[in-house]
C-alpha cells in the first residue's frame, strides 16, 4: 500500500489533470477539416510531448515554490510540498522530461522541436519574471497555448491559416484573464496569497479585459465560421457551431464570477478546479462538458456531410 501511495504520489506531482489544456495541438486538423489517421497520430505525439514539457515545468515550480505553498490551503496538499516526493527526484523527473520531449519532437519534425523549445523558453521567462508583471503574465499565458496549437499544426504539417491564429490568440487570452480572475476570487475570500502579481488586479479592471476579450473572441470565431467567402472555414455551415461556442464561453464566465459563490455548495467552493484552477472546468462541469462534446460532434458531422457531398 505504502508503495502504491508513492507511485501515485509521482503520478500527481506531474499534475495530470492540467494535460487538458495540452488538447489544444488537436485544434489545427479540426479546424483545417483535416481529420485522418496521420493527422489524428502527429497530434497525438504533439499530446504527449507537450504534456512531459508542461509536467517538467510544473515538477520545477513546484520546487520553487515550496515554501508559499505549505502555507496555502490547498496547494500544500501538492506531492512535493507535502514531502511525498523529494527535491532531487523531482529534479531528476524535471530533467529527463523535458530532454525526451525536446529530442523526440526535433526528431518527429525541426518545428515541432522548435516550438517545445519556444515554450520551454517561455516557461523560464515566465517562472524567473513575466509570473511577476501584470498583463505581461496573461499574455505568456496566452502564448502557452498559441504555441500548443502551432505544435499541432506543426506535427502534422498543417499550413495555419490566420484565423485560426486569431481564434487560438483571442481565446487563450480569455482563459488567461479567467484564470487570474478566479485566483484574485480566492484571495479576497480566503485571505491566502501565494501569487505577488494579483496585488496589482482587482476584479473591476480584470472585469473589463475580459469584456474586450470575450468579444474579440466571439467575433473573431463568427467570422471564421462564416465560410470560404472570407478565407475561413471551408464551409458556412460551421456556422451552426456558433451558438455552442457562445453558451460555452457565457457559462465559463458565469462559473468564474463572484458573485457566483452565493450559489455554490461549501464543498464545491473548496474545490481548487472551482477557483485557482478554472481550465479544469472542462472536467469537472457537466454543461461544459456536454458543449464541448456537442460542438465537437457537430463539427464532425459537418464534416462527413461535406466530404459526402452533400453540402458545400
């Protein structure tokens, strides 16, 4: 028991539940309507190396950060923090990680292993500073999944077209904004800060970013949808995939807001997905859940249509 309690220890300091955000490299063939089996296995690997990356960076803050987080509520719980795994073999697991990652995917393809090195890059900038500095530290956030998406496009050797870059830019930035709202949400109920930059938002002016950002997002993904007309989507039927985007992120801001907490049962409120971790929400909200499966699934048939001729 004492020794599966260790191997499960290992398994959740690498934050399994944060590869979710790695799904994004499945997003070029979904948008270039290129779904097959070559496609399907390049971001598969585009998956898995990202997720080595990102758990090597999480193993490396997480060693960095010890200290705050034995005096945080929740993150004290974290494998490390808690003394479940030592530092060096943290390290260890950091190192050998990350050194696969970056080889195997310069093997694969020179720009996939270019871009698992833009991200390492941006991993340490962020750690070292950019976690530090407003607005700069959503941004690299934001560029996190930018380069997620590229790292999909370049597994599979998709050309990405810039609304696609578009899309990905405006989105991840609504999640970065989301992310540090929820946290800012926490501190102003919880009273514990183990993250300096919040000191320098407030709710009022994250409030207003998310308001120009949500609308660039939306419009941004309408106008895609709208067809070839304007060098978006092969067909203007994606349009139909509309609504789900909007309830999607509605329900995201919905879950994210203050004044949510009045609704909330105090054992979901204690939850870390509910607050400081709100890119978990795909997992743990069923009407996410179901939109994303929903939209998924639409685009899909969608696409059988159009490869069967019956639509344009």
């Amino acid at each position: 028991m004492a020794e599966l309690r260790k191997e499960l220890a290992y398994l959740a300091a690498l934050r399994p539940r944060q590869w979710t955000k790695n799904l994004v490299v499945f997003a070029a063939p979904l948008f270039a309507f290129s779904i097959n089996w070559q496609s399907f296995l390049g971001s598969l690997l585009a998956f898995v190396l990202f997720c080595c990356a990102s758990s090597s960076f999480y193993l490396l803050n997480d060693i960095a950060d010890v200290q705050s987080d034995r005096r945080h509520p929740v993150k004290c719980q974290r494998p490390i923090a808690a003394g479940l795994v030592s530092i060096p073999v943290a390290l260890t697991m950091a190192a050998v990680l990350l050194s696969n990652a970056l080889i195997l995917g310069w093997l694969r393809s020179p720009l996939l292993g270019a871009t698992l090195i833009g991200y390492a890059i941006l991993q340490i900038a962020y750690n070292l500073k950019l976690k530090r500095t407003p607005i700069l530290d959503i941004i690299a956030i934001a560029i996190g999944f930018i380069l997620r998406a590229c790292a999909g496009a370049a597994a599979t050797g998709i050309i990405l077209s810039p609304w696609f870059l578009m899309c990905t830019a405006m989105l991840a930035l609504f999640l970065g904004i989301e992310k540090r709202k929820a946290e800012l949400r926490w501190l102003q109920i919880r009273g514990c800060n183990t993250r300096a930059v919040l000191r320098r938002y407030s709710i009022p002016l994250l409030i207003r970013m998310e308001s120009m950002v949500t609308t660039g997002t939306v419009i941004s993904y309408a106008l895609w949808s709208y067809g070839p007309i304007i060098k978006g989507a092969s067909t203007p039927w994606m349009m139909l995939t509309f609504p789900f985007v909007l309830y999607g992120i509605f329900r995201y801001q919905m879950l994210s807001d203050p004044k949510e907490r009045a609704y909330q049962s105090e054992a979901d409120f204690k939850k870390e997905e509910s607050t400081e971790r709100p890119e978990e929400i795909l997992l743990t909200d069923l009407p996410i859940l179901l939109t994303v499966v929903s939209w998924s699934m639409t685009i899909l048939v969608i696409l059988w249509l159009k490869h069967q001729g019956v639509i344009e």
